[in-house]
C-alpha cells in the first residue's frame, strides 16, 4: 500500500480519486474527455495549438490533459493499477509498444476496430507499429510515434556502414588498429530492457523469428544460439569493451559522442546529440540499417508509444475520445510531432512529404530502418517473461552461461508463465 500511495502521490492524484474528475460533466453540458500522456519536451505551443484545433472541432467536447510521469515502469504501474480497478477518471491513455496486448488480453482497453480497421492500418501505418497493436484481427491501440534500434558509425574510421557481422568485425578490428586507445562496438548489455532489445535484433539478423505460428514465444533455436554467442564473441574478443555489459542508453551513447567508439547501436535520438555544436564527433558520424549474418538490412526493435481507450468508460466518452486519437495520429499532426518534437511518424507517406524532408531530413532518412523494424514477442504475457528474458540474456552475454543452457532455462521458464506445453524446437 505505501508503494502505491507514493505513486499516486507521484501522480498528483489522492487515494480514492480513481473516478473523481472524468464522471462529472463538462461545461455547458459538453462530454469531458481527460487524455494521460507522457510529456514530449520542446516547446508547448505547436502541441497545445494540434488538442485546440481538436475542441475547435468538436465543439460537444472538454478536453483535460494530465501528465503521467517519464518513467515509463511508473507510468505502466499506474495503468495497471488504474485499470485493473476499473477507474475511469481518464479516457485515451499512451501504451508503450510491449503493453498493447497485456492490456488488450485483460479488457481494460476499447476494440477500435470500428473507427480503425485493421485493414486501413496497415495501408497507412508502417508494418511494425501495426503488428504491435491488432491481434486476432481486432484493433486496440493506433500508433502514435515510433522508435527503431540503429547503427552509428564514424565515417572518418570506417569506409561504410558495415552489412554483415563479419564485416562489423574486420571494419572494428581495421579502425582500433588505426586509432590506438579506441574502443570499438558499444551497445546495450547492462541487464534490463535495452538488453532485449539487441538480443532479438541480433536473433533476427540471424534467421530467427520472435514466434511461431502457435504464438509460442521462441527461444531454444539455432538462430537464438547463435546471436548470444555473436554478442558475447565481441566482448570476449575485444570487440566491444568488457564494460558494455553495464551499459544502457545513455552509457553507450557518451562513450560513442566522446569520440572512444568506432561503433554503437542506439535510438535516434543519440543522433542530434552527436551533432550538436560543441560534439567531437560532429560531421563524422553515419547512420544505418544494422548488419545480419547474409547481409541484407536488419532489423531493429520497434519503439514507439500507441494512443487507447480506456475500457471502462461510457459509449459517448468512447466516441469523443477516438474521435481525439483519429485527430492525433493523423498527418497533420504526426507532421507537428516530427518538426517541433522530433517525434518519429507511424504513417509511411510521412517520410516522402516534402515539409518533413525539408524540415527534419533525418527523420525523413529513418525510413528504411523503420520500415523494417519488429515489435519484441507480441504476447499479453511480456511483462511476465521480460525479467526472465533480460536475465538469461544477460547470463549468456557475461559469459556466466552458454547460450544453450541459458535458452533452455528461459524456453522452460517461459513456458511456464504463459501455460505452453514443451514442444519439439522450432528453428
């Protein structure tokens, strides 16, 4: 009780206020509709001026907006909380990408099917983002934004950006020769989400998919052997730093922007800091695809925040608040996103639009990478298996296990948590 106190108190909300503001009327006799989002940063106007053209429009509707906190394990305790309590003190909620269908499975969030057909999605919207939020034929969240996991590379040490794992090797091996002193492949090993993430990308570049057909979540496979040894076969051979098993985000990107790194997979973002007035490495950096065993461009995870419906909420709260998602993730607004809060678009003609090219060219050039990106595991259950997931990952990166014995202590306990039977390996 005290944990939730402190995140209700977090949230600006007192116990018992579950379903205080949102179930009295509006003003005038107007539906209010209350919209919990996380802040985007930059300046407010462009975003306060998109939800006011949004009331200017539906003039029947009061629109509120309540901040959620950045962490994004507060924010998904919140929701939890909330929802599984049946609160209705909100109505369009942000759902990080691995939420969707946890959320979906337990009810708390609307079937948009009717306003948003699966089929219209997947005209529209990038593949990635789609797969993330329509299951068993049936919409439950639309894409808002989205992220992808990238390689940068220094244009001044290596010739290109490398297409195989191999040639990430000698290019690696080529550029710490020239460069004495510099490291060479940093990425996210620290054991915690980000670790998921370069696994599954590493897995994919290596044949594997995240399910098979029956939905089981796929982990004792060659292609799953073969990414954690190629992960571990770079710190073992000095490829990437011993202490990359202790990095995240924020850790790789200061090593790569400090000019100590040939090589790092990373989010965008990390790309206007390394070029920013005063960075050592501006002007020398590359982006790219990242590599895979055969060399055709990999594919990096799917990031990104979708916009639902909170469940509980009554028929014209319902209407009001996707008529307010419609009104969000159209190209007016995934436009306004991307040139004020450099917040990538879900909608593929986005990336051929002429004020997006003009204004944001690297958001634009994301195009092919985040085509080609795929959710992690498309499962209600992926907040259950995650801590498995993330530290039998992190065994096999160590060195602390082969990959084989770390597999198949995560495919049993994997099993377990979402009720499969074990089952012949699927490669």
């Amino acid at each position: 009780m005290g944990r939730l106190l402190v995140l209700l108190v977090a949230l600006g909300l007192g116990v018992g206020g579950c379903r205080r503001s949102s179930e009295e009327a509006g003003t005038g006799g107007r539906t209010r509709i209350v919209f919990k989002f996380q802040p985007l940063w930059g300046d407010p106007k462009p975003f306060r001026e998109l939800l006011a053209r949004y009331e200017r429009a539906n003039p029947d509707v009061e629109l509120v907006t309540e901040a959620l906190p950045n962490s994004s394990d507060l924010a998904h305790q919140f929701f939890l909380t909330s929802l599984q309590g049946g609160a209705t003190d909100f109505d369009v909620l942000v759902a990080d990408v691995v939420w969707v269908p946890e959320f979906a499975r337990a009810g708390w969030v609307a079937d948009l099917s009717e306003d948003f057909p699966p089929a219209r999605l997947r005209e529209e919207f990038l593949p990635g983002p789609v797969d993330a939020v329509v299951m068993n034929g049936r919409t439950y969240a639309v894409p808002w934004y989205v992220d992808v996991g990238v390689l940068y590379y220094r244009t001044d040490l290596v010739p290109r950006a490398p297409r195989t794992y191999e040639e990430l090797r000698r290019f690696t091996r080529d550029a710490m020769a020239k460069a004495p002193g510099i490291q060479g492949y940093v990425w996210q090993g620290r054991q915690y989400e980000g670790l998921t993430c370069n696994v599954y990308e590493a897995l994919w570049g290596h044949g594997g998919q995240s399910l098979g057909p029956d939905g089981r979540v796929l982990l004792e496979t060659q292609a799953a052997r073969e990414a954690l040894a190629y992960l571990h076969g770079l710190i073992a051979d000095g490829l990437s730093p011993q202490t990359v098993t202790g990095f995240g985000e924020e850790e790789s990107r200061r090593v790569f922007q400090e000019g100590r790194a040939v090589f790092m997979r990373n989010w965008p973002y990390a790309w206007s800091e390394a070029q920013a007035e005063g960075s050592p490495i501006r002007g020398k950096v590359g982006i790219a695809p990242l590599p895979t065993k055969d060399g055709q461009p990999g594919w990096g995870t799917l990031g990104g925040w979708q916009l639902a419906v909170n469940a509980h909420v009554s028929p014209a709260r319902r209407k009001a608040a996707a008529r307010l998602i419609a009104h969000l993730t159209s190209p007016e607004a995934n436009r306004v996103l991307a040139l004020h809060y450099a917040r990538n678009p879900p909608r593929l003609a986005l990336y051929d639009d002429p004020e997006l090219r003009a204004g944001e060219p690297f958001i634009a050039s994301l195009k092919e990478a985040l085509t080609r990106a795929r959710p992690r595991p498309v499962t209600p259950y992926y907040l259950l298996i995650a801590d498995v997931l993330q530290s039998e990952f992190s065994a096999a990166v160590a060195g602390l296990r082969t990959p084989e014995v770390a597999l198949t202590r995560a495919q049993k306990q994997v099993d377990h948590l979402t009720g499969e039977q074990p089952k012949e390996e699927a490669e």
